[in-house]
C-alpha cells in the first residue's frame, strides 16, 4: 500500500484536460512544498514533468501542470495528446526519516 | 549528457543476497546525493534508500537492516547490496540522481536492472 493516493486510472480524449489527484498528509504533501511527478511509458524509465509543486524541467510543455492544496497535490494534463498515454506516478519529500514516499501511480488512457 | 547505468540484477532463492552497481557518466558524480527506487511488478515507486554527497545514508524504514547502500566517487558508481531476500523484493531496480542540495526531485534515472527472488 502506498503512502499517497492517486486514482489508478483516468481517461480523456485528444485535447482534452485531465486531472491526476495526489493525496497524501500534513506531514508530506501537506508539510512541503516538495511534490513532484514522473511519467512512465510502458517498459521505461520514469521521466521527471513536474517539481517543487508547479516547476517544470525545460523541455516539458506548458500542457503539464502542477498545483496543491492542503494535503492533495494534482497534476493536470490540457490539449491531450495520444503520447500523454503513460503511467502518472506522484512523489513527495516526508522528512528525515521517511525521506521520500510516492503514489500508487494512475494509468492514463487516451481514447 | 547524465546517464546511470545499473547492474547486477538477476535470479536469486529465497535468502540470499545481491549486489547492485550503478555506473554514472556526464557528470561530477562526487557532487550529487544518490537513490535507488524500485518497482515490483505492476505496481508504483517506492524508494529504498539514499546516500548524500557526504556520506549521511537513510534507508526505507520497511527495508532497514536488509539494506546497504554505499558510493564510491573514484569510480562513479554506487551500490546497494540486498541481504535476506524475499518473494516481495521481486522488482526492477533504479539508480537515480537527486537533482540538487536544495532539491527533492529525481532528475536523472538508470533504466533500471531486475531482481527476482524466487525458488
């Protein structure tokens, strides 16, 4: 069982938003501004989209975007596109001795 | 360009032991906190352990006392060595680069090596 929960999926269509929810507690997602989030391909390494909350690395679009409130962070996907087609997996810092818990991961489809 | 470069996976019994290595390349590996992140099958990330530029090491509470991670800046490699292996440490293995000091993210992955434990 993982420390933060995500959906373990969700769906869009090209061009569509889509919303992947990350809830943890006061004492990780809550308690820092620490939040980042990784998309895997099938049969791949994860790739860092999103940091510090809302910071994207360069080289990854616009279309990828992050927020938190309280104890939920959320990544949001606008303009889908059918390479969104992943796996979403979210990661927070928890502190000295928890150091760094992820999510389950959400499985995004593009229909 | 960064790149990790993991080894050392393979099929191993119940119990027994394994050591994981790590090659770094295209960057100052001395000046860098290190990981290792693993994924049992179908499942999420789970980080296992960490190793900072001075040494500080920090494991997974659910993995402490099976775990030893180390580095070695000469060589540009770090290791995990795997003590006691069960069923449920089945999983593809990643190095990864914590991204900076005063950062949390992990920005530079290995592609990861495979253990699976089983009879």
């Amino acid at each position: 069982q993982s420390a933060l929960t995500q959906p373990r999926s969700v769906s869009g269509s090209p061009g569509q938003s889509v919303t992947i929810s990350c809830t943890g507690t006061s004492i990780d997602v809550g308690g820092y501004n620490f939040v980042s989030w990784y998309q895997q391909h099938p049969g791949t390494a994860p790739k860092v989209i999103i940091y510090d909350v809302n910071k994207r690395p360069s080289g990854v679009p616009d279309r990828f975007s992050g927020s938190k409130s309280g104890n939920t962070a959320s990544l949001t996907i606008s303009g889908l596109q059918a390479d969104d087609e992943a796996d979403y997996h979210c990661c927070s810092y928890a502190g000295t001795f928890r150091n760094w818990v992820f999510g389950g991961g959400t499985k995004l489809t593009v229909l | 360009e960064a790149q990790l470069v993991e080894s050392g996976g393979g099929l191993v019994q119940p119990g027994g032991s394994l050591r994981l290595s790590c090659a770094a390349s295209g960057f100052t590996f001395s000046s860098y906190e290190m990981k290792w992140v693993r994924q049992a099958p179908g499942e999420g990330l789970e980080w296992i352990a960490y190793i900072g530029t001075d040494g500080t090491i920090y494991y997974a509470p659910s993995l402490m006392g099976r775990l030893t991670i180390s580095r070695d800046n000469a060589k540009n490699s770090v290791y995990l060595q795997m003590n006691s292996l069960r069923a449920e440490d089945t999983a593809v293995y990643y190095c990864v680069r914590k991204s900076g000091l005063y950062s949390f993210h992990m920005d530079v992955w290995g592609k990861g090596t495979t253990v699976t434990v089983s009879s």
